[in-house]
C-alpha cells in the first residue's frame, strides 16, 4: 500500500491528471501485449504463406522454362522480370553468397519451402552484393538463382509495426483526455460551488443530468445549498429578534433602575448586571453575525493600533506599553479589525491583572515581518495552562481558575479567531517568560491577498 500510494503521488495530486495517466499506462501496455501477441500467434501462419508463395513462384517459373522454346526462353525471363520482378541467374560456385537476413520467419520458411522443393534447396540474402530474397532450383542438372524483391515476402517491418502502435498511443491518449474530463468535470463542478459557499456566496445550482450516480449527487448537493440558504435566513431573522426582544426590556430595565428610587449601591449593582447582560447579548450577535457582509479596504494598522493603545490608557486600571512600526497596512475591515483589538485588551484588562495588584499592564507591539504584519498584545498576569491553550479559543469556553474570576461568555477570543481567518491570519496564544498572555497574530500586508 506505501508504494501505491508514492506512485500515486508521482503522478501529481490533481485526480485529472492521476486519471489520464493511469489510463495512459492501461492503454500503452495493451497495445504492447496485444502487438507481442499478434506477431507470436500470426508468425507461422503467415510464414507458411510466404513459402507457399515461393513454391508456387518457383514451381510455375521451373515449368514455364522447361516447356519453353529455347527461342523464346529470353524473352520470357525478359517478361518475368519486367512484370512479376522475378529475375533467373544460373547458380555459379563463384557466387558471393551472403544469408537471408535472421527473423522470426525464416526458419519455418526455410523449412517449408525445402520440404517442397528439395533439402539442397539455398537461400540467400544477396548474391555477389545484389540484395533480395534468393533461393535456388533445378532444371535437370543445372541449379539457378530465383530472385524476388525482398518487400514481397517481408511481412510487417518492426519501424511500421512501432509506427502503428505509435499512432494507436497517440489516438488513444486524446481517448483518454477526453475520458478524464468526462469523468472530472462533475467533480470539478462540485469543487467550484463548495468553494462559493466556503467564501459565503451562493454558487449557480449544478445541472441535474449524466449518469445517475452525478444526477444524485448534484440534486443532493443543490438541496444542501438551498438549505443553507434558508437556514442563513432563519438566522439573520433570529438575530433581528434576539437584539430587539431582548435589548427592548433590557433598556426599559435601565430607565426604571435610573427612575427607581434605590440605594446607590444597589443601583450600581443592578446596572452593572444590566450592562453585563446587555454585553453578552452582544458577543452572542457578534459571533453568530454573518461573514461576508462587512466591507474591506486598506487599513493603516499602525494608526489603528496607537489609537485603540491611547483609549486603552484611559482606563484608570491600565497601563499600555507600546512598540509599533509606521506604515504598517493590511487588507481589511477597519470596525472588525478594531473589534480585534479591543477584545485582545478587554480580556487582558480582565484576565491579565499583575499579581498582587488591581492594575494590568498591556503591551502592545506591531511590525511588518517579510509579507505578513504581526501583532502581539500580551499581560503580566497569571498566564494560561499550556494544556488549555488550544481549548481557550472555543466558543463559551472561560479558564476562572486560571486567569481570575470574571464575567461574560466567554467568546471573546473565539470571536477575534474567527475576524482574524476571516483577514487570511492566523492568531497563536503562548505565555511570556516573565508571566501572563502573549497573542500573537499575523495577517498579510497590503497588495498579498
């Protein structure tokens, strides 16, 4: 199985290009075996038909010279030769006798044309350097040499059996073009839609017709594209409702704490579990929000970050440490891409406060590394378990224990996951040597995408 699947490899990861090959490979090696089997089978039949051929030459020609006139033997071997191209030489001991050229089909000649004619019957390739098939006979005493052209008793030559096997390849490789697009096309087609929904756009319904197996698939898949469509609208219904069913009372609750005549310290309390709710509302909408609807332009990163460090040092419990580059561009949404940044400093505000104080220090530090922009925003706090790393980019998930008791949903870093591949990024969580949270994202620069 290892070695099928490194063949598979070498004929390229494209399932075209792995069909056309293997196609390709059947086709060439039955031509072969089918070209060695035919010269194999064909090989005695056809050799017994050249002797057969032979005899009867040799046999009419021996009769006709020897019921000749002796005044008209000229003239006939002048005719022999100018319409049969059957040339007569008498058969000299001085002759320079070279042998018929060696093939598969000489020695079951041979042996077929002496039974005939006799066992001293000779055959040569050329005689004193004049090439053709010659083979003797007697007339009484005398021996002579009978001529023929050699392309009437050579079968098939190996250049015109590699010349039709070559043009049979040929012909069969288009055969096998046209057969692996057959066959990939349907697939090709699926591959195009699926990349339209992975992009959040809805693709052209796959035609319904071909062999029964691709009509079930595309009515399948044309049926899950539909409903996707349909349960996208569901949801974008359920959020309208959620944000004004719930944001509704939420805010008449406000006014009437506002209104109500409360001990400050309740009030507070009930208006912080207000907002608290109303935030959370909040991060539900954000992560179920659609993908594809936000706009996107170039965004001056290095801007957008000292802004959102200069309202971050506002908070009378931060302190903002901040290294960023000028000129720092990417290709984006500027609300989504400040939505990023925010989250990143309210989880560490929240999470990342330095031990055995009520304050967090933040760092922020931007630049451009080769074609990719890298953020990093990292705390002084607690830190996050190594084990836990990967967990805590789930939705609802919250490491209390870890990083502090706090409110909320706990999909804050899910969220800014979900922006950050939406930009083509990648975003990767690992804890500073010196204590707390360091996030680091990287995204494509300007002119990448």
């Amino acid at each position: 199985m290892p070695l099928i699947g490194n063949r598979l490899n070498w004929l390229g990861s494209g399932l075209f290009w792995r069909t056309f090959f293997l196609l390709a490979f059947l086709i060439a090696v039955s031509i072969m075996a089918w070209v060695a089997s035919f010269r194999i089978v064909e090989r005695t039949p056809r050799a017994q038909q050249m002797a057969a051929q032979v005899i009867s030459i040799v046999t009419i020609t021996r009769a006709a010279l020897t019921h000749s006139a002796p005044d008209l033997r000229r003239e006939l071997l002048f005719d022999l030769a100018s319409n049969e191209g059957i040339r007569i030489y008498p058969l000299e001991k001085t002759d320079v006798v070279k042998p018929p050229p060696d093939s598969g089909l000489m020695p079951v000649l041979e042996e077929s044309v002496k039974a005939r004619l006799g066992k001293d019957t000779k055959f040569a390739g050329s005689v004193n350097d004049v090439a053709g098939f010659w083979v003797s006979f007697k007339i009484d005493e005398d021996e002579y040499w009978l001529r023929l052209d050699r392309e009437r008793i050579e079968g098939v030559s190996s250049t015109q059996w590699l010349g039709l096997a070559t043009t049979t390849l040929v012909l069969s490789l288009f055969g096998a073009v046209f057969i692996s697009r057959l066959i990939n096309q349907p697939l090709a087609r699926i591959t195009t839609a699926t990349r339209y929904i992975a992009k959040g756009q809805k693709p052209q319904p796959l035609p319904e017709k071909g062999p029964a197996e691709i009509r079930e698939a595309n009515r399948s898949f044309n049926q899950m594209v539909a409903d996707l469509d349909r349960v996208e609208s569901d949801r974008a219904v359920i959020l309208a409702g959620i944000s004004h069913d719930l944001r509704t009372p939420l805010a008449r609750m406000q006014l009437e704490v506002e209104m109500a005549k409360l001990p400050d310290d309740a009030r507070q309390g009930m208006q912080s579990d207000l907002a608290q709710m109303d935030e959370i509302i909040g991060q539900f909408l954000e992560y179920a929000k659609p993908t594809d609807k936000s706009p996107v332009a170039s965004v001056d990163l290095s801007a957008l970050l000292r802004d959102c460090a200069h309202e971050a040092e506002r908070l009378p419990d931060v302190k903002v440490t901040s290294s960023i580059a000028d000129d720092v561009n990417v290709f984006g949404n500027v609300t989504d891409l400040r939505r990023v940044v925010n989250n990143l400093i309210e989880n560490a505000r929240r999470y990342g406060k330095t031990p055995e104080s009520d304050q967090t220090c933040i760092d922020i530090a931007c630049k451009a590394q080769a074609s990719m922009a890298v953020i990093e925003i990292a705390d002084r706090g607690p830190g996050v378990p190594e084990e836990e790393m990967e967990r805590l980019l789930r939705p609802f998930t919250r490491l209390d224990t870890a990083r502090g008791q706090a409110n909320g949903a706990g999909l804050g870093l899910a969220i800014v996951d979900r922006i950050v591949r939406r930009h083509h990024g990648l975003m990767k969580l690992s804890n500073n040597p010196t204590g707390g949270l360091r996030i680091r994202i990287t995204i494509p620069v300007t002119g990448i995408l």
